[in-house]
C-alpha cells in the first residue's frame, strides 16, 4: 500500500528540476490562421496542457518558448496559470528565428542562468502539442533518468505506421516490439534523413527528454544544422552522449497514443475524443451521475458538485 507521506512525494514537485516547453511552431499542417498550440482540446489551448504538467514536476523555474504569433500565445498562457501554485516560476521566451528544436531550447538559457543561484540538476523537455501525455508518464520518465545515472533519457512510442516521426536507432535493432535494456540507444534520425533501413524501425521518439543539467546547454553549443532542414536539432544531443560515453536511456510507452503530437485536425479530433472520455471516467469516478455518457461533453476545467445528474446532450463549457 502507499502510505501518505509516498504519495505526497509523488505529488509533489521535483527538487532541482528546470522544465522548458516548446511552443514556437506555427503548425502548417493545421492549415489555420492560428498557431497550432492555441488550438483547443476540451475547451483547453493544447500548450496549456504542458504547462500544467510542468508546473506540478517543476521544482525550478519553467521556460515557455514561443514563436509564432508569440504575443498571443503569452497572453493566453499567462491567463490560463493565473492564480495557480508556482505560477511566478513560469517564464516566456521568444524564438524570433525558427531555427529548429535544439535553436529553440537554446533561448531558454537565460531563464535559468540568474545571478547567485545554481541552475537546474536536471531538465525536462516537454512539446506544446501534446495534450495527452500524463503526468505519472514524466515521473516515470525522471524516475527511469535517475535510477540509470542517464545524460539523457527520452520518451519512445511503437508504431505500426512511423512515417513522419525521429526514429530511435538502437545497438540491436532486432528486438522490435519487445522488451529491451533501457539504455541502449544510440541515436534518433529525423524521418526525411534516415536510410531505408533506419525507416523501417518502428520505435519513434515522441520529443520529451530528461536531461542532465550539466550536459544540456554545453551540447547545444557545439550543434551543427547538417541536416536536411538545415536546422539545429535537439536530437543531435542523443548521438552527442552516445559519442562522449554518457549513458542515454528510454522509457518505451504502453500506449503509445500518450505520446503523440497534434498537427493535424485529424489528430486534434482524436486527443479531443481520448481528452472528452477520460474527463467523463473522472466525473463519473467522483459521483457525478451521466444518463447518457457519451453525448455529455464536459470541458477540462468544469467543476460539478457531488450528486450532479447529467441528462444527455448537455454541454457544460468554461470553468
């Protein structure tokens, strides 16, 4: 059984820990005049969803990077951790240039680099655009890059359709599927750079990381944009650990739904259905009584008391 004080430890947030999100993309594949992180999922911005994850493991401060309309998505974020715990710790920086993932975490720097304080042990990465990662996933994660002294550990999905996605190139790329060591990775190849055979690995990285904080910024110093995109990519890191002898771990999801990231509408219908359904196990696991529950829709920050029916068709929206 866990006791109490187990639980609060598990609730409570991560001494030493920085965490940065990343939400400067615009999304093309969205085809919006909005930036793809402002889209909703239950009634929600979707980089919302990031932040409240950040904000429950953060031990430290909180870096937002935003690029694209950036002084919306301030505005937006800013309204929507108004008045909630550790709010202060939060902090928006602007990437002007998109310039890739690794350029992007770069702008952080100076969120963490105050005066007399000693920066982050540890950093986690997190993406705007993934509103169904869970919070006991990313503790899951810390746990894993701690208990395995990593420099990096990152967070994998297995797809029967990997087209798209970073793919993560292991020592022994036949086991597929089935359980492995956790650290013996040895690189993530973006989908338009990988050869025939690195494409048809199935095991994607889903663009969330644990990284040591001594490693973290002196890596993406030396970053080179040899790539396809002519960007700087905060994969490179991992090959970067693998090539100094650092230790690079992975924690593989069981659904590897979790993990996915929103570009698409397609993809934003399907988390608002997964978001809609788990938000109704809730109400209903609280003693909210729903005559009909699949055509009651209840947005993420709805509160309803005790006892509550719910006659079918009803919207409840806001807060």
């Amino acid at each position: 059984m866990t006791s109490m004080a187990d639980q609060q430890a598990m609730d409570s947030p991560i001494a030493g820990l920085g965490v940065i999100v990343m939400a400067a993309g615009l999304g093309k594949r969205m085809k919006s005049n909005h930036v793809k992180v402002l889209h909703q999922v239950a009634g929600k911005p979707m980089v919302q969803y990031a932040v409240d994850v950040a904000l429950r493991v953060a031990g430290q401060r909180i870096a937002v990077v935003v690029g694209h309309q950036a002084g919306k998505v301030q505005r937006i974020i800013e309204a929507g951790i108004s008045g909630t715990p550790g709010a202060q710790a939060v902090r928006i920086v602007e990437q002007a240039q998109q310039l890739g993932t690794g350029h992007a975490v770069m702008q952080s720097r100076s969120v963490f680099s105050q005066e007399g304080t000693a920066g982050p042990v540890h950093y986690l990465i997190l993406n705007g655009d993934t509103p169904l990662l869970k919070e006991s996933t990313v503790r899951e994660l810390l746990t894993v890059h701690q208990r395995e002294g990593a420099t990096v550990t990152i967070l994998t999905a297995i797809l029967d359709d990997p087209s798209g996605y970073g793919r993560v190139i292991r020592r022994d790329a036949s086991h597929e599927g089935h359980a492995h060591s956790s650290s013996d990775v040895l690189k993530i190849v973006e989908d338009r750079d990988a050869t025939p055979t690195e494409r048809a690995t199935k095991e994607i990285n889903v663009g969330t990381y644990v990284v040591s904080g001594a490693f973290l910024f002196e890596a993406l110093d030396k970053l080179e944009p040899d790539n396809a995109q002519g960007e700087y990519y905060l994969t490179d890191i991992v090959r970067m650990a693998v090539s100094q002898g650092q230790r690079v771990a992975a924690v593989t999801l069981q659904n590897p739904d979790e993990g996915l990231g929103v570009n698409t509408r397609q993809q934003l219908a399907a988390a608002e259905q997964v978001v809609r359904q788990q938000i109704r196990e809730r109400w209903l696991d609280a003693g909210v009584t729903m005559r009909d529950p699949g055509s009651v829709w209840i947005d993420a920050d709805v509160t309803i008391g005790k006892d509550t029916v719910l006659y079918p068709h009803v919207v409840l929206e806001g807060n």
